[in-house]
C-alpha cells in the first residue's frame, strides 16, 4: 500500500534531511511494516504541488486508538 502525504515544504525538509522519521495517521488501520509513505510537497498559501516527492518505507506500525508510523532513512 502507498499512502500518499501533502506536505508543507518545512515539514517536507525535515523528511528529507532524517529529523522527521514518523508521522500519526488516524482511521489507517490496516498499514503495515513494508507498505510505503509518498510525501509530496505543496506550497501552504497555494496548496498547489512542488513536484518535489520522496517515498519512505514504513519499518512500524505502533496501534492505539491512533497509529503512529515509523520509516527508514
């Protein structure tokens, strides 16, 4: 499974670099480790898409009343 993520281009930075290696995703139940998150970045004021994109492999999956994903570098 991709989940694809719009994200603003300081969050979308901190993907890139490693200071960011999780995310909270709620009603995603059925994520698992080896599924993938494909950020993609977009300007806030716009909304409209960069083109800039980088897929991360989810590596856990946390489950609680929310699930709390975990990716590689």
């Amino acid at each position: 499974m991709i989940i694809e993520q719009k994200c603003w281009p300081a969050i979308f930075e901190r993907v890139v670099s490693g200071k960011k290696n999780s995310t909270v995703y709620v009603g995603h139940a059925k994520v698992k480790p080896g599924d993938f998150v494909l950020f993609e970045e977009s300007h806030h004021e716009s909304g409209k898409y960069t083109g800039r994109k980088i897929k991360k492999k989810v590596i856990r999956v946390s489950k609680s009343s929310e699930n709390h994903l975990y990716w590689s570098e």
